[in-house]
C-alpha cells in the first residue's frame, strides 16, 4: 500500500492505494497499565464512494467506529479523476476504555471497487493513553530530603 497526494497533503492510502480489501494494521506497546485510550486519525475521501461504503477502524476485531461516507462533507472525485486542489479531511476521534499492554489497529472499508475507482487515505494517527494510576506508583523510591 502506498502514498497518495491530496490538495498537497500526503496521506498513507488514498488513490491507486487503498480500495477495496485493502487493510492497514499496526501494533502500538503502551509503557503503564492504561484503563482509557483516546484514538483519533485524520480520514479522507479520495474519490467516488458509493452509499454504505463506510471507513472501518478496529482495535484487533472489535469495531471502534463506523464512519460513513455521508459524513464527509465533500463531493466526488476529489483527488481521484477528476482531482481538484480542496481537501476535506475528517478528524475520527474515539475514547474507549482499555486494560491490555498493547492495541493493535486495523484501518479497512467497506469499499467494493479497486483503488482506481473508490479510495479512502488516512494520517494522523494518535493514540493517547489516559492512565489510572498514581504519581507514587511512577515514581515510587524517593525520598523526601529538608
């Protein structure tokens, strides 16, 4: 899977790159005992995309969120055939409750055509640990000293 320019902004997928069955996975380790992740990725809609043929992100086989293609608030074939220089990316933005030492995300749709025809891009991809636990517990071992 490549790199595609849109309204020259570079994103991971998009045209010739990320239709359909396309997937893109990646494990990320957390440091400390996490109970809350906060995810958020930048999506965009590269070129026609029929009704229904949603951006899918999960965390291993759990679906986090559907975004529908009815969100985006563009037209067709912005960066695809018929390329214009706008961008309408769409920030995803999910806070779950998380207890695992690491989250593996897969990044897909529900697209039926090959990349040519029907693309999605995505960048920006931030995963914020909210962690539950105590400052002694990270720092535990000093001493006070007056």
């Amino acid at each position: 899977m490549g790199e595609s320019n849109c309204g020259g902004t570079t994103y991971f997928g998009g045209f010739t790159s990320f239709g359909a069955g396309a997937v893109a996975t990646k494990t990320f380790l957390l440091d400390f005992p996490v109970s809350v992740l906060n995810f958020s990725v930048t999506v965009m809609k590269m070129d026609s995309v029929d009704p229904g043929e949603n951006f899918l992100i999960s965390e291993d086989s759990n679906l986090l969120r559907e975004v529908l293609d009815s969100e985006f608030s563009m037209q067709s074939n912005i960066c695809g055939w018929d390329a214009v220089a706008e961008s309408y990316p769409m920030n995803v933005v999910k806070t779950f409750p998380f207890f695992k030492p690491e989250i593996k995300i897969n990044l897909t749709s529900k697209l039926d055509q090959a990349a040519s025809d029907e693309s999605y891009g995505f960048r920006e991809i931030s995963i914020i640990p909210l962690y539950d636990i105590a400052i002694a517990d990270l720092f535990g071992g000093f001493s006070a000293v007056n």
